[in-house]
C-alpha cells in the first residue's frame, strides 16, 4: 500500500489495520518515502514480569503446598 503524509493523518485507522494485517505500507514524504510494518509481540509467559525469577519447571507439589486433591471440583 501506498499513501502520502495527508492519507496517513486522514485514513490512519485503514492504514493501521493495513500494517498490522502484514501489508507493507510505504509513506511517500518530501524527505523520502517511509516504511510501516508492523512487528508481533513476543508471547507472553503466564508468570508475566516474575518468569525471570520462577523456574516453572522446579515447581513441584511439595513447594506449592497444594495436592491434587486441593484442585478437584466440588459442588
């Protein structure tokens, strides 16, 4: 896709869908033209900001102080 400064301000909702849709986007300036492609997210672990500091392979039944037991369904 192709777009000049004024498209980007005017249509960037479409533009933006564009780039994260994987379509390279290319602004044409006075300057030289831009390049907008958008780049995915690393996946994020479920400790969040703490994966650096547990090791969830290390976790055993004995440290979480949980047994199965503790996690069946009653009703």
């Amino acid at each position: 896709m192709r777009a000049n400064v004024s498209e980007l301000l005017r249509n960037f909702p479409a533009i933006r869908r564009a780039a994260l849709a994987g379509e390279r986007v290319v602004i044409e300036t006075r300057e030289g033209n831009l390049v907008l492609t958008a780049e995915k997210p690393e996946p994020r672990t479920l400790f969040g900001a703490l994966s650096d500091s547990i090791d969830s392979k290390a976790l055993t039944e004995a440290e979480s102080g949980a047994s199965d037991e503790d996690w069946k369904a009653s009703l």
